[in-house]
C-alpha cells in the first residue's frame, strides 16, 4: 500500500492560499460578491442615507426588519460582511497585478520571436516568387508591416545568409489594456475606501427664513466615517430665504416637477463675508470642506397653539414630510408648556385638499398649494420630553398619552385651512396661521472624490485597449532560390480570430503589389542607367 501524501506545511498552505486568492478567478469571483452584496443597499433603506426611511420601514414590517437588521441591510456598506470582501477583492487584485505587471515589462522589452522553420503549419500561410532580392523584399515587407504609429509593431529584420526574415509582433498593448482595467478597480475601490473613511454626510430641513449652522446639533441626519473628527466641520452657516417650487399643470407630466430652487445668503466663517446662493437639482453649493445638496423640499404650514389658560404655547412652522408624489405629509406637533397638561397633534398636510364626498376623507390632488389643509388629532398627556432621552421631532409617542374625543366617542379631529382657528375641547385653540416652504439639504464631504472617476476614466481606456488591440505575431521570410527569390508569409492571433486568414490574404496581395512596382522601378533602372 503506498504512503498517503504528506500533509501542506503551514508555510506551504500560506503560499497556496495566497495563491488562489490572488488568481484572477478569485478576483472575478469576489467582485461578482460584490455586486450581489451591495443590491440589498439599493433595494432596503440605509440608515445613513434615510433614517425616516428606515424607521417606516420598520413600522410596516415589524417581524421582518429587525431580522434584516441582525445581519446589517440597513447599514450594508459598512457592514462586517461587506468590507470583508471588500477588502478580499482590493488584496486580490494587487497580489494578481503586481506580478502580471512584472511578467508584461519583461515581455515589452523582449523581441519578436524567431519564425518557425516550416511556416505553412501555421493557421494562415502563403507563399510566392519574385524577382526582387530578398534584402529589397524585407524592406518592402517592413513598410507593409510597420502600421499606424498610433498601435505600434516591434519589427525585427535579421539576415543569415541568402534567407532574410521580417519579424513582426503586433498588439503587445493589449495586455496593457487589461493591466489597467484591473487598476482602474484598485483605484476605485481605494477612492471610496477613502471617502468612506475620512468624508461625512447629514441632511438638514430648513424652513424659509431660517437658517442653518454647520454643527451636530443643526442636522437631523448625519453620518461620518470613523476617522473623520467631527470637530473639523467647516463652520459654514445660511440662511434660506426663498424655497421655489413649480410643478408641471397639464399634459402627462402633470404633477411632476418641474422646478425646485433653493435661494438665500451663506458665509463660509463666521468672521466671513456674506454671500448670495441658489441652489437646484444637481446643482450643489460647493464649498471649502464640503458641498451644500439640495435633496427635496415640502411644505411647513405655521401653526399657533394656545392653552386653556389663554398662553401662547407654540407658534411656529412646522415640517410635514412627503409620503407620495402629490405631497400627502404627515406630521407632528407638540407643546410641552401647555397647561394643565401638555398637547400633542399628528396628522396630515394636504396641499390641494379635495373630496368626492363630505363625509369621504379628502386626499391631495396635486403637489402644488392650491387648496392648502392640515387635518389634525389632538392628544393630552405627558409627551416624555422631561425624561431626557432624545426624541424625534417628527413622531409622537403616545404610550403616556390620551386622544381627545368628541361627546360620541369619535376621536377629535381639526381641520384647518390657512387663516382658520379651532377651538380644542379641553379650552384653547389651534390656528393655521401661513404656510412656508421647507427645503431638505445634504451637507457632504468625499475626500478625493475626483479618484474614482479617474479610476473609471482609466477602466474605460483599458478597456477600449483590450477590445481594439489584437495581438498577433506575422513572419515574412524572402530566400534567394537561384533567380528568383521565394517568399513566404504567416502569421498566428495569440487571441483566436476569425478573420487571420482574410487578413493575410489582404496582407499578401499588398506584399505582392508593393514588389511588382519595385521589379518594374529595377527594370526601368537597368534599362536606362543615366
């Protein structure tokens, strides 16, 4: 019975391993991992995209979602698994690089190889007489050969003898090109790497005439890489003073947007000069530290809020989110200085408020204000804001509180257009008093941003190479066979082709008239030798 095989060494499995995780199959492999692992980033709301977001999606899926987010799909791209194969395909593809660019620079300054002794074996060959010499020939074939100066040939002529041979070696920047389609992605990944790292993003609302200040505090949405210290945060400041929205009225498009413009003043410091700015749809505010986006916009209806003691309680605009093309929003008001208790309101916004019926609820028809309603309802109690732990300005937490009711048991509902005062059933009153505009801003930061699209720019060039370029190795071979001189052609595609044979035909005939004009110009000199 024969020995079994001896088991790897440690060191022999760690070079195995690093083989096969430098092969370009584990390279393609894990890019395609990759792709598949960032489709849930695109398919589940991410945290540091859209909080909102990902809190609804929470509520509408209350088994499903804190299961998704035990394995981090609300958080893909900074995930455990995600960067594990990041980091495994950015390894992979400088441990397949480094050596492939070492194996291309030794082969660029090699020369082309000697023709094989029996050329006609190859895939494409042709053979033919002429009477010019075989010195004159190699020369006439070199001009054939030598090409567009824009993809070079390394063309070799040697002569032994009374044989001289051409030899010819195109297309040896084709391996270039897939060199730098491989490094485009290293310099890809290591830009996003980079801007993951060291950049930030948050997003902001921001009512007409107000104004927003670049600290923690003023976002309502942000999030940094781990090295970046927020302490660095450039300290901008703006103020909105007009949020313009124009929506298309007729047609198919009705409904859509057709303009959104955020315009107002900024200051890059505090001790800075104030400056104008308009902001649009992918036409950001670019400045020192960071760029100013704007992401979308709503509608923040004033509303005025007083107790049963006469006091003003709250008197401000007030954010209502988007939840659909029309601009259905919902939002939340509360007053935690009303007495005897504090108030709170949910509801909805409706900006062209409209019914089928009166007793049918109403839904918005278009996204513009044209028949602006805020329907409200109203609840007492303890909000939890005096227990010190953070909340969101945008939900109500009802587990202390208690819905107003009308005298059947229906809960109380106000609704209000601009201008309009309801009376609350416990004393005091609520008013819809204007309706402002709100604009939601991204504030971003991508350190060398400019890298991936470099990294891309650079991909697309290697693979235009790759495509265009076709390697291929071509001898022409003259000997002198008494009076007349034999010549015979080959040539092989190091990356099959189809049309080689058309090619050296084509390549033949052109050899062949080349010679025949010189033959005549020899004839003619021997003819007249003044």
């Amino acid at each position: 019975m024969s020995d079994p095989t001896p088991a790897l060494s440690t060191v022999q499995t760690l070079r195995w391993t690093w083989r096969q995780l430098t092969s370009m199959r584990t390279a393609l492999l894990l890019l395609l991992l990759l792709a598949i692992a960032a489709v849930p980033g695109s398919v589940v709301p991410q945290r540091g995209v859209d909080s909102r977001a990902t809190e609804a999606f929470f509520s509408r899926n209350p088994e499903l979602a804190p299961w998704l987010d035990r394995f981090g799909f609300f958080d893909v791209y900074t995930s455990p698994w995600f960067s594990a194969i990041y980091l495994l395909l950015m390894i992979s593809l400088i441990g397949c690089i480094v050596p492939r660019t070492g194996v291309y620079l030794r082969a660029l300054r090699a020369r082309p190889p000697k023709a094989p002794k029996r050329l006609e074996r190859l895939p494409a060959a042709a053979a033919f007489e002429t009477d010019v010499p075989p010195e004159e020939v190699t020369a006439a074939a070199r001009r054939v050969l030598a090409g567009p100066r824009l993809l070079p040939a390394r063309i070799d002529v040697v002569t032994e003898g009374a044989s001289s041979e051409v030899r010819v070696e195109k297309g040896y920047l084709r391996e270039l090109g897939n060199l730098l389609f491989h490094v485009s992605v290293v310099i890809v990944l290591v830009g996003v790497a980079v801007g993951a790292l060291f950049g930030y993003r948050g997003a902001a609302i921001v009512v007409q005439g107000d104004g927003f200040t670049n600290v923690l505090t003023q976002y309502d949405e942000f999030a940094s890489g781990p090295l970046y210290d927020t302490d660095d945060l450039p300290p901008f400041s703006l103020t909105l003073e007009q949020m313009t929205t124009r929506f298309w009225t007729e047609g198919p498009q009705r409904g859509a947007p057709r303009l959104f413009r955020a315009s107002g003043t900024y200051s890059e410091d505090p001790a800075g000069a104030v400056e104008e700015f308009e902001i649009e749809v992918n036409q950001p505010l670019s400045l020192d530290g960071g760029s100013v986006f704007l992401v979308g916009q709503g509608y923040a209806p004033a509303i005025k809020v007083t107790d049963a003691e006469g006091d003003t309680v709250f008197d401000q605009p007030v954010p209502f989110l988007p939840q659909d093309g029309t601009y259905t929003s919902n939002g939340v008001i509360k007053a935690p200085d009303a007495a005897p208790t504090q108030l709170g309101f949910q509801g909805f916004f409706l900006p062209t408020a409209v019914s089928a019926d009166e007793d049918e609820a109403s839904v918005s028809a278009f996204p513009g204000p044209v028949n602006p309603l805020v329907g409200l309802f109203v609840y007492e109690g303890d909000l939890g804001l005096d227990d010190g732990l953070p909340q969101s300005v945008y939900t109500l937490d009802k587990s202390r509180l208690t819905q107003l009711e009308n005298d059947d048991g229906t809960p109380f509902r106000v609704s209000l257009s601009p201008g309009q005062v309801a009376d609350l059933p416990n004393g005091g009153s609520i008013e819809f008093s204007d309706l402002l505009l709100f604009a939601r801003f991204q504030i971003a930061s991508t350190p060398l941003a400019w890298l991936p699209l470099s990294g891309i720019s650079i991909g697309v060039a290697g693979l235009v190479l790759s495509l265009i370029i076709r390697p291929r190795r071509t001898w022409v071979r003259a000997r002198q066979h008494g009076s007349v001189t034999r010549v015979e052609v080959a040539a092989i595609d190091r990356v099959p082709r189809d049309d080689l044979p058309n090619d050296l035909d084509d390549l033949t005939q052109h050899l062949k008239q080349t010679l025949s004009l010189q033959s005549s110009s020899n004839a003619d000199r021997i003819e007249d030798p003044t």
